[in-house]
C-alpha cells in the first residue's frame, strides 16, 4: 500500500474564477472520475472557499480532468491538512466551520467505503490537531467566521436596530448568518428560497419568517439589508436590478460563487462581498500572530509523530511478513522431518537435521542483506545494528516472542477473558 498521501486542490487564494468553476461542477461527475482512475479510497472536501481531494493512489490526472489544480505530495500534503484542520488556511483564520466540515468529509468517505488505515489516522490526527489549537490558544476567539465578520459590518453601520434584514439562502451558509442574527433582538429577519422544506425546517429551528420567493423585486422592497448565501452557478442580483433601487439599501454577498454582480452605478447601494472582506480579514490575521506560532509548533510537533507511527506502521509489516515466512518454512521442515523419522533416521539426527535448516533458511534473507550492505561501504549502520541486536538476552527474546503470539491471537484471548468473566 502506498503510504504517501496526495492531494488535488482549489481554494480562494487561486485567480479570480477558477475555484468558482470547479465548484460548479457536478460532484458525481468528480466521483466518476476519480472511480475511472482507480482512486477508490478518497476523501473529498468540499466547502465554499475550498474544493480538494485526498487520496494516495500512484495516478496521474490529464490537465483537462483536473483544470488549474494545484497539487500537493507527502509531507507537504499531511501538513497542509493539518492546517486547514487548525483554521490556518481559511479565508479567517481560526474559523470554527472548517473543522466540522473536515470531519463531515471524512464520516461520509468512511460510510461509502472510501477510507482505508492511512487516510484514517491521517484524518483522525488532522481532527485531533484541529481541537488542540482551538484549545490551547485563542485563534477562534472574537469575529473568525466570514458571517461573524459580515454582521459586524452591518451592526458598525447602524443596521442592527429596528431593521429588516432579508437572508437569501436555505443552506448551511444561511443557517449560520440567521444563527448570529437571532442575537440581535431588535432585528426583523426574513428567509427568502425555493427550498419550501429547508426554508420551513430553518423557520421554526430559529423562529424567523420564510417566504419561498427569489423575487429579487419583492425582496429589496421588504428589506433595509439583504444578504446572500446560495449556492447559485449564476447572480441573483444583477446590474440592471440594482440600478433602478431608489433608496439607501446595503447588499452582502457571502457566496461562492458571488451572487451580486458588483459593476454597478447606484451611490444609495452599498455592497460587501468576501473580496473586499479581505482587508479585515488580513488584520484579524495580524492580531493572532502569536496564536499562529503555537498553531505552527503543535502542527511540528504533529508531523514528527505522524511519520514515527507510519515508520511503526511499515516496520510491522515487514516484521510480520517475516514471522509469515518463518512459519512457512517450519512447516516445511517439520514434512521433511517426518519424512526423515519415516525412512528410519535417527530422532537426534533428524532434530539436528531439522533445526539447521530452520536457522539457515530463516536468517539467509537478512544475512544476505548484511553482506550486501558492507559490500557497499554501509559498514558502519551494519555494526550499529548488530550491537544493538546482541544485546538482547534470552529474558527479552521471550518477552517478544510472548508479545507476538499476543497480538496474533487477538480472539483467543478475547474468549479467555470473556469465560473468566
């Protein structure tokens, strides 16, 4: 199995327009894909600022199937989804979604059989990393997610008092922003979306009215500040529609892709979308500093232990191939050795017989590789390694020996200590 973990991705920071065309495409039509690849193991993570896969097959992808992908190999792949499970490459750093969202990815790969032992310790590590930082430092304190930065603006604009305030959307992106406008009691909010059950299920959830329209018309009328968060491939509010607005009106537009053309000419409408959020955002950034280096040094710390338990990981392997391979050749002595006792050789001839072979047969591959090694001027790793392997007594051979009957017999004991209970 390769243990080199890869990812394919597109995220904000890429030029204008390419992470929103990928998110446009068909998911199933990614999944199709990567299934005609033989990518059967994979975890796809899909958020609005983001689009990648995680996988660690030996593939390689034409330039037509993944347009404009970066892509990311070993140590760089494992450390770049350690961050994102920190908070440190969100659009916010420290924001909170990323991590529920990382874990949604990897619960549904994992339902569909898409996992397997290494993109789950990856994972699980990622997620494990991800509530560390949280914790110990305070990057997710104050305004992290885009709708906490959003509503801010709105409250510094005087627009949070006695106010209609219109939510466009019945996605998980809406449901946050009505979310941090309940806090705000003195605000009228109002869900707008076809999505009868979803904008019914988020009206009682948050008792807030819902009318399924996207009548772009009714909407401005009925709303001092109107904010999007769909998932539309095409702008809800165009040029022409925000022209022709004759009162003071504040648009927000938190989609991805956007849903409000901006190349208007309208000085009562004002608009925030996430690219000029940006600026905010960078400060926010500014004042974590210190959070990020204590982010940066767990995410270290992480690494160096993600790649001892893979090191483990293959060291057993091999380890366990060669207890297979012992066994196989006991097998095969002990059919000689009755053969032997058969054809009238004598018991301590055909033990001697037995066990000469055994030994030979059992350390020839190693031996071999040793005499290799010095061949090759590696002399000196040779006479660490066999110091090291002398000094092991007798006491200590049985001990492992004892370990590795153990943990091959894992059922046995299991039913040893159910009949003692």
């Amino acid at each position: 199995m390769n243990s080199e973990l890869k990812i394919i991705r597109w995220d904000y920071k890429m030029e204008e327009n390419i992470l929103e065309k990928r998110l446009q495409d068909d998911d199933k039509d990614l999944q199709k894909i990567l299934s005609a690849k033989g990518v059967e193991k994979r975890i796809i993570l899909r958020t609005c600022n983001r689009l990648e896969i995680y996988y660690h097959e030996d593939v390689l992808f034409s330039d037509d199937e993944m347009e404009y992908a970066e892509v990311l190999s070993d140590e760089d792949a494992i450390r770049h989804l350690l961050r994102v499970a920190s908070g440190l490459e969100s659009m916010s750093v420290g924001e909170q979604e990323i991590l529920r969202q990382i874990k949604e990815a990897f619960d549904a790969a994992h339902k569909q059989g898409r996992t397997d032992k290494f993109l789950s310790m990856i994972f699980q590590r990622a997620i494990k990393v991800g509530k560390e930082v949280r914790e110990t430092t305070e990057i997710s304190h104050g305004k992290v997610s885009i709708p906490s930065i959003m509503i801010e603006q709105i409250e510094r604009k005087g627009l949070l008092h006695n106010r209609s305030i219109g939510v466009i959307g019945t996605g998980k992106m809406a449901a946050t922003v009505v979310k941090y406008l309940r806090k705000k009691p003195s605000v009228k909010i109002t869900l707008y979306g076809r999505n009868d059950e979803a904008g019914s299920e988020l009206s009682q959830l948050f008792a807030v009215n819902f009318k399924k329209t996207l009548d772009v018309g009714t909407i401005v009328e009925e709303c001092h500040v109107v904010i999007t968060a769909t998932s539309s491939k095409t702008p809800l509010i165009t040029r022409d529609i925000i022209e022709k607005i004759d009162r003071n009106l504040l648009f927000i537009d938190i989609s991805n892709p956007r849903n409000i053309e901006e190349s208007y000419n309208n000085p009562k409408v004002e608009l925030i979308n996430l690219e000029m959020a940006n600026q905010i955002l960078q400060e926010n950034r500014r004042r974590k500093e210190k959070d990020i280096e204590v982010a940066e040094s767990i995410i270290d710390r992480e690494m160096k232990k993600i790649y001892a338990k893979m090191a483990e990981s293959e060291i057993e392997g091999y380890i366990a191939s060669i207890y297979s391979r012992s066994k196989d050749i006991l097998n095969d002595e002990i059919e000689k050795y009755r053969h032997s006792m058969e054809n009238g050789l004598e018991t301590r001839d055909a033990l001697e017989m037995l066990g000469n072979s055994i030994v030979n047969k059992v350390l020839a591959p190693e031996t071999l590789t040793l005499k290799k090694m010095i061949r090759e001027g590696k002399t000196e790793s040779v006479r660490d390694f066999l110091d090291s392997a002398m000094k092991f007594t007798d006491k200590d051979i049985g001990s492992l020996s004892e370990d590795q009957r153990e943990s091959q017999n894992p059922p046995i004991q299991n039913r040893q200590l159910c009949q003692k209970s």
